[in-house]
C-alpha cells in the first residue's frame, strides 16, 4: 500500500500539461491503464453514468482539437478521453439503462428501482438529471488523471469545449450524450516541475 506522503508526493506531482511530445507516445497499456482507472470510479446509485471515448489516431484526436478551441493539450495528446453522460431520460427508474444497471446489485431490481426512485423524483423536479450525470463524470476524471501520475503519465483536464461539436465528431446525439469532461494524456514534451499554486489549508478548510 502507498503511503500518505507517497500518495500527497503524486498529487503535487501532477500538474496540468499543456503541450505533450510527439515522440514519446502513450502506449497501449498506459491508455487501457489509465482508461480502468476511469472505469473503476464510483458514481451515484453505482450507475455509471458515462462513456469513454477514447481517441487514439491522428484523425480523432486533430477533430476534438478543433472542438476544444484548438488548445494544443488536446492537439499534442496521445490519448484524448471524452468523458460523455447519458442525458435525462437515460434515468427514468421503469427504464432499461437503470434496468440493466440496478440488477447488478445484491437484492432485487425493484428494491433498488424503490430507493433510486425517491431520488430521481427529487432531481426531476429541480431540473438537475443532466448536472447530475454530467458531475459524476468530474469524479473518473480525477481518478484517471491521478492514476496517470502515479504511472509516470501526463495530463491535462479539458473544459474548454464546444459540446456539439466534441459529439459531433464521436458521432453522438445532443439527445442522448452529454460531454462531461475532456481529458488530454500523454507525456509532456518539456520535463518541467510546477510549483503547486494552491490557497493554504487554513483558508480552504473549516473543521465544523
Ligand atoms: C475541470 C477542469 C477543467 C479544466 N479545463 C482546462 C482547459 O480547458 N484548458 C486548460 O489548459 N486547462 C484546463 N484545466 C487545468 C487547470 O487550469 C489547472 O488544473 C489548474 O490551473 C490547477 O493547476 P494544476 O492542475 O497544474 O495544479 C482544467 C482543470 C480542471 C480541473
């Protein structure tokens, strides 16, 4: 197990990359390394809200850069992962993507159909399904960009982009999907350390 000071040594480690090298790639096993770690992540009701799209060939990756405002972290990437939600109506508690998800779990699917329905009323009601989806897709980001650092790999999470035409080129509806978050791997062209610009604990943090 890693200790917490290895494990803090890692966070400060990892910093936002903006451009990374064209000659050492991210390799296969680091894309389904990183891609697991994504997959492990927890999400609401165990639902698993996302997608991930994973762009590896120059042609994928050169279409997600024009939809990320052509920023080069996308452009220089070896792996681009679009992190996608599946809108609101994905949710509704008698249909078949919460069917297929809700019968994995101990117990029966319509105990589960039972506890997530009080949930999804709530959220229904305060028009908040798609924000909902959409933030758990924050959390397989971290995972995966922390995973990444832990392997030596590079990253740079990526908001800036347009959300019809990140689907567009993955060939997704507006209807269905909902661009989550981007996130640009690979190993960065410059070996850099950056200081890390964080407000001091006793300002971020309140024990109440
Ligand atoms: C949700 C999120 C979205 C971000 N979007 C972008 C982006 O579109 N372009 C970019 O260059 N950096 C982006 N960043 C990187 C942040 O600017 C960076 O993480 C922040 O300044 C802290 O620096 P550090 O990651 O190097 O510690 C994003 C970071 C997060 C967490």
């Amino acid at each position: 197990m890693i200790d917490r000071d290895g494990f803090l040594a890692l966070m400060r480690d990892r910093y936002a990359c903006k451009r990374f090298s064209a000659e050492r790639r991210v390799d296969d096993a680091e894309a389904a390394y990183v891609l697991e770690c994504g997959r492990l992540s927890p999400s609401s009701f165990g639902l698993e809200h996302w997608h991930f799209f994973a762009a590896r060939s120059a042609s994928a990756i050169a279409n997600l850069r024009k939809a990320c405002f052509d920023q080069d972290a996308v452009g220089t990437a070896s792996l681009v992962v679009v992190i996608a939600a599946r809108r609101a109506p994905a949710y509704d508690p008698q249909g078949p993507f919460v069917a297929s998800r809700g019968s994995r779990f101990p117990g029966t699917l319509s105990a589960f159909v039972e506890d997530f329905s009080g949930y999804y009323d709530f959220l229904r009601e305060n028009n908040m399904l798609d924000h909902w989806a959409r933030s758990q897709c924050y959390l397989a980001c971290a995972n995966m960009m922390t995973g990444a650092v832990a392997s030596g790999i590079d990253s740079c999470a990526i908001e800036g982009y347009d959300n019809e035409m990140v689907l567009e080129s993955l060939g997704l509806s507006p209807c269905e999907w909902e661009t989550g978050i981007v996130v640009a791997f690979g190993h960065a062209a410059l070996s850099e350390s950056r200081e890390k610009i964080r407000a001091p604990f006793s300002e971020v943090v309140t024990y109440v």
